[in-house]
C-alpha cells in the first residue's frame, strides 16, 4: 500500500475564474463559491504534478487538502462539485490568462457533489471527501503515464439561484510551501487481481448484506509470536496467503492473524463479516476470533462458516459490530481491528491454512449482473436460491432471517444509484449528503450503524420536528427517478414508554413533491434496529420535466415523550433509509408459517442446512413457488408467502442490473421487524432467457 502526495509546481498550476469572465492564475489565493461582491459563482483549477501513480495501480482512497486563507462563516451553505479534466487531455497543460481556454476543457464523467456548511476558520484545512473513484477513471485512461499531471475543476452552486446568497471561501494557492494545495492517494499495484464477490451467478453463489457502506478492511497482517515479527498482505499482493507463520517457526500459541482497516482511509468504520477462499485448511490448531474494546475480547455471536479454516472453499465468518468495539494500534497503524489467536495446538504439532485471491468484507446489498449475462427479446424469468450466512444472536432477538424483499434496478437509470442511504456524516454514495436537526440531533458513534456513525436524536418538546434530511445534488437527482417500496431503520432507547412517530417529505427546489404516511418506532429494550415500513414513494421532477433541482428528504417526527435540551431519556438512533425499487420488479418474500427454524439451522460445515428457494422456472405458468430445501438433498421441508408486482420474478434482458435485496426477522410476540445490518446471505440466481421465437440462428 503507498500513500503519495502531489502538489502544485508553479502558480499557473492552480486558478481562479467565474461565470464573468474573470480569470486569475497569480493572485495567490483561490476565490470559491458566491461572493458578496459578484453573483457569478467562482471556481478554482488545480493541477498536481508528477503523479506517480504506476499504470494498473488500484486506487485505495484519496481526497484533496485545502488550506482556508479567508474564513468561511456557514451561514448559507456552500453546495459543491468537482470533476478531474479528461479524457482527451490526459496530461493537463498549465493554465494560461485565458477564461475561454480554461472553461472548455474536457472533463471525465465521475465526480463527487457535497456540501460545506460548517465555519471554515484562516489557516484550518478543508479536506474533500474521498476522490478515489475520480482518480481510479484517470489513471484506466489508456493514455496515463506514471509522472503526468493530474488537473481538477472546482465549482460552486446554490441550492436556490434566485435569491443569489452570498457565500464563499477563499483557498491559498501555489506559494511553494506547506500551505498548498495537496492531492493525497493511496493504492497499490496488483500482482494478481481478484475481484471481490464472485462473476458467475448461475454457476458460484454470491454474498449480499443488508447495508451498503465503505469500509472495506484491507490490511492483513500474519503476527509471529515466536519471532515477534509480522508479514503484511494487501489486496491483490499475493497469489495465496498462509493465514499464520510458516518460518522461521511453525505455529504456535499466541500467533495470530490481524484484519483490519485504518484511520488514516477516509472511509474507515467497523465491518461486520470477512470472506476466505481456502484451498488448504489447517490442521491440528484451535483459535478464537476477537476484537478490541481497550482488551482483546472474544467476539461474541460470531458465525464461523470456515469452522475454524478446516472447511475449504469459499466461506465467512460473520458477527454484529460488539457496542464498545474501539481503535487500536496494531504495528501497520490505528484502526479498527479483528484478529485469530492461537490458542492451541496438537501434539504433533500444526499448519496454518492457505487462502487463495482477496480476503474481503461484503459491503454491498446488491447482486450486479452483467447485460450479456441475460440475453433474449424479452424479460427473462429467473430462480433466487438464498442461504443465511450471517450471525446467531442468542436468545429471542436471534439475527436469522424470516423475511427478504426484492428489488431490480436497470444500472443505466443510475450507475451511482444506491438503496440504502446512510443518515451519517460519512460513507454514502456519490452525490449524497446527510445531516441532523440542529437542535435536537447529533451525529454520534454507533456501532449498529453501517459506516458506525448515525443521528442520535433527544427530542426537547413535543413539536412536529425534523429528524434528519438527506440531500440527492442535482448531478445525481436524475438517477434516483422512480418508485420505491420505503423503510427506515432506526431504534430507541429510553426508561419511558415514548410514542414516537416518523414520516418522510421530499421537495425540490423548496417545493414539496411528496411524502408519506406517518409510522410508530416501538420501543423495545434492546438496541437492535427496527425496521420501519414508511410505504410506497414516487420520485419525479415537478411539472413533468426530466431535470431536477436536486432533492431533500426530510425525516420528520413527532413525540410525546421528551427531555431538557441536550438530557437523553429518550435517545433515538437514525440509522438509514432503504429505497427498494419496485418498478421493473419487486418481491417481498416472508415466513408467515414459521419455518424460521429452518433458516436458523443454515450452512455450518457439520450441519449444512436449509436454503430458501425463490422459484419461477420449475412451473413457468404457475408463477413464483418459495419452497424452504435441505441443501444436502434439495427436499421440501417448509414454504414461505410472498407478494410481487409479477407473476414471476424478472430479470432484464441484455441490461446491466443490480438485484437489490434487504432481510429481516419479524417478532410474533412483539410484532417488530428487527433489520439487523450484519445480515448476511448467499445469493445464486438461474435464469430461463425468453424469445418471440426460435427460428432463424436460434
């Protein structure tokens, strides 16, 4: 793994412009946003020079550090968007004296969009977030070279144009000296790649979790007790990985195996699962699976599919992010840490096991399939076998599942589309942007978060109120038409019995354009997520048009039961909202009859369990049958229900798509839904291509 910095070389490496015409590559500083004193907005260029990132390098993280010479008071916010300069000018040239050279620039397709709306003090920094996916575009361009420059476009935008608020900052620019502008990579070069996931639907099952976030854990790191000494892998480095030492000392109490994700990647969080490929299992050595809370601890709940590395194949272990999991320092950096200790070995001594390709976290609730996997004239219909890999919680708040639902997404309406919109400060895709209630919320730690961090909300009075809001940016807003199945995930904790309700309103441009029904968070006294079912939402641009002005969603609320300001009692946590698809197909698939316990016995090595078998092709005419099998023999011990918007369950044909999917465990006691992110599941799909007909080359 390499972290590089790039600066500029030169003052005409960095520039000011506006919509005016006005254009300055020597003045030192770089103007931003809408001054009082134009109503043009302002706009920076940066080129960093002498990349040297290598050709195929996979980039890790990256953002740009910005040093505020005048101070930014956050008293409008200022909305903004960024894109690198490509593809036809791959080694971006100096910027001249000329406005018209500089604005018709070419600029490659990937960006970010977000929002700064809090003070910016003189000689503080400003660091963008993560960039990754904008410089991973450059350095595929088949033009790229390691040592070329690598310019960037910065502008500004009001959510409302008309009234034309003031707001702006103002950068330093190129002084030759700590307070430039700083462009910050990581990467690293794969001498084997493999693709996290698997590629072949219909022929390897695939891993889905219910929540999508962005802290993939990538440092490995094989801890040798004996000779107090480590050897560190990461992604890509390595064919094959022994799991524990192999020399100068075999195996031995105490050595252990680390994985982990460091503070210093901006999309550092907790995760919640690990998935191996072992193609040598170990033999004759017993360990434990902990994680830090000031003390290594055992991780409690944990589901070890691997059965301690002797299983062979691909397999996970998985487990729900314990409360008071912390930082620690392991020798490559703080983050947050797993790892496998030794614990035991046999008489005759023992090996370690052999991982073939990535180890990685699943961190996507989707399945992608590519367009020339499903070909035809017309929707295929397909079969959806499922398997729980995730945790067993004890106790009646068990983690199976007993509900799925479903839902399918052309990627060509959106390629930066997600389901799952985190309500937290960081992690979210591209073009979304989350923040609290000011007076009320606070985004905090939380490790039943996806990313780790959510709202937590002390109601003070009474009032209707909003909770959260979630900002779609205009350069997305297009991608997210549509209409959607909705839920929330959220939980309460308190000693009162609050009634506490919640409800969404989406406006664009200021205006409302819709909302939905008012829903009740119980209270349960645990601190596992509720799922909550805000019903069916419709997302199009006013008055019929195809462009938007971006959209808010505002989480509302109302509660009978509140506290001083700043007092918990109750403490609510916002977790995140779910927009399931449901225009090309959806299904919601549930155990009304209760075989969950055919669920709950799932895949381990001695037991391998039961499936659920999501079914259009066996019996084509009499639609989706949802049998539960035993996966030794494939026999029918149970079926589920299920409601959909078609007779069979439809996939695409000749599209690139995502298959989205959210599990949760419904309460008969309780009549909750808990929606517990670390849900984990494997996921194959068959597919029966459909033609108008058979003649000719077919």
């Amino acid at each position: 793994m390499v972290i590089a910095n790039y600066t500029p070389a030169a003052a005409a490496d960095d520039c000011s412009a506006s919509k005016d015409s006005w254009f300055n590559t020597t003045a030192g500083n770089m103007k931003f946003g809408y001054p009082i004193w134009t109503s043009n907005g302002e706009m920076i260029g940066m080129r960093f020079m002498t990349c040297t990132i290598p050709v195929g390098a996979v980039i890790v993280y990256a953002h740009i550090t910005l040093r505020v010479a005048d101070p930014f008071t956050a008293t409008f916010p200022l909305y903004v968007e960024a894109k690198t300069e490509g593809p036809t000018n791959n080694n971006p040239a100096t910027y001249t004296t000329s406005y018209n050279e500089f604005i018709a620039r070419s600029l490659n397709g990937s960006g970010i969009s977000y929002v700064i709306d809090s003070p910016l003090a003189i000689g503080n920094d400003h660091v963008t977030p993560d960039i990754g996916a904008m410089i991973q575009e450059v350095i595929d361009n088949p033009n790229w070279a390691s040592g070329q420059a690598i310019a960037f476009r910065m502008y500004a935008y009001l959510e409302d144009e008309i009234g034309m608020t003031p707001t702006s900052v103002i950068f330093t620019g190129y002084a030759g000296g700590a307070t430039d502008p700083k462009l910050t990579v990581c990467y690293y070069v794969p001498t084997v790649y493999y693709a996290m996931g698997r590629s072949k639907t219909c022929l390897d099952e695939c891993y889905v979790v219910n929540k999508h976030n962005q802290a993939q854990p990538y440092y490995i790191s094989v801890w040798n007790d004996g000779a107090a000494s480590h050897q560190d892998f990461l992604p890509g480095g390595q064919a094959t990985i022994h799991l524990l030492p192999t020399i100068p000392f075999l195996p031995s109490v105490g050595d252990c195996l680390y994985i982990g994700i460091l503070e210093t990647v901006l999309t550092c969080g907790p995760f919640t699962n690990v998935v191996f490929n072992i193609t040598t299992a170990q033999v004759g050595i017993t360990g434990a699976w902990q994680y830090w809370n000031g003390a290594w601890t055992t991780i409690p709940d944990l589901k070890d599919d691997t059965n301690q590395f002797l299983a062979t194949g691909v397999h996970s272990i998985c487990f729900a992010a314990p409360m008071d999991w912390v930082v620690n320092d392991w020798h490559v950096g703080s983050g947050y840490w797993i790892r496998y200790i030794v614990t035991a070995i046999a008489g005759g001594g023992g090996t370690g096991a052999i991982q073939t390709g990535d180890i990685y976290s699943v961190l996507w609730p989707y399945v992608e399939i590519a367009a020339d996997q499903v070909t035809g004239d017309i929707p295929a219909i397909a079969k959806i076998t499922l398997r729980n890999r995730g945790t067993l919680m004890s106790g009646m708040y068990a983690t199976y599942t007993n509900r799925i639902i479903a839902g399918l997404r052309s990627v060509d309406r959106g390629a930066d589309f997600s389901a799952y919109l985190n309500f937290s400060d960081e992690q979210n895709p591209v073009g979304i942007t989350a923040v609290t209630n000011s007076d009320d919320g606070t985004m905090v730690n939380n490790m039943r978060a996806p990313t780790g961090r959510c709202i937590r909300l002390r109601p003070d009075a009474t009032a209707e109120d909003t909770a959260g809001k979630i900002t779609i940016s205009k350069t997305v807003a297009k991608q997210y038409c549509g209409t959607y199945r909705v839920f929330l995930r959220a939980y309460v904790v308190t000693t009162k019995t609050p009634f506490q309700y919640f409800w969404l309103e989406v406006s664009e441009g200021g205006s409302i354009i819709a909302s939905t029904p008012h829903v009740f968070l119980p209270y349960l006294p645990i601190t596992v997520p509720l799922q909550l079912d805000l019903g069916q939402l419709s997302l199009y641009p006013r008055f019929g048009g195809s462009e938007w002005a971006g959209i808010d969603i505002r989480l509302k609320t109302i509660s009978d039961t509140f506290a001083a300001h700043g007092v918990g009692d109750p403490d609510t946590y916002i977790i995140d909202l779910i927009l399931m698809p449901t225009d090309e197909w959806c299904g919601d698939f549930n155990d009304a009859s209760e075989y969950k316990i055919n669920i709950l016995l799932n895949s381990s090595v001695n037991d391998p369990g039961y499936y659920l078998d999501m079914d259009s092709i066996t019996n084509p005419k009499a639609g989706i049958i949802v049998p539960v099998r035993r996966v030794s023999d494939d026999t029918r011990t149970g079926a589920w229900q299920y409601i959909s918007n078609s007779n069979n369950i439809l996939l695409q044909a000749n599209k690139q798509q995502r298959l989205w999917f959210l599990g949760a465990r419904t309460n008969p006691i309780e009549t909750s839904v808990y929606c517990m992110p670390d849900m984990l599941h494997s996921v194959q799909i068959y597919k029966n291509q459909r033609y108008f007909s058979a003649r000719g080359s077919r």
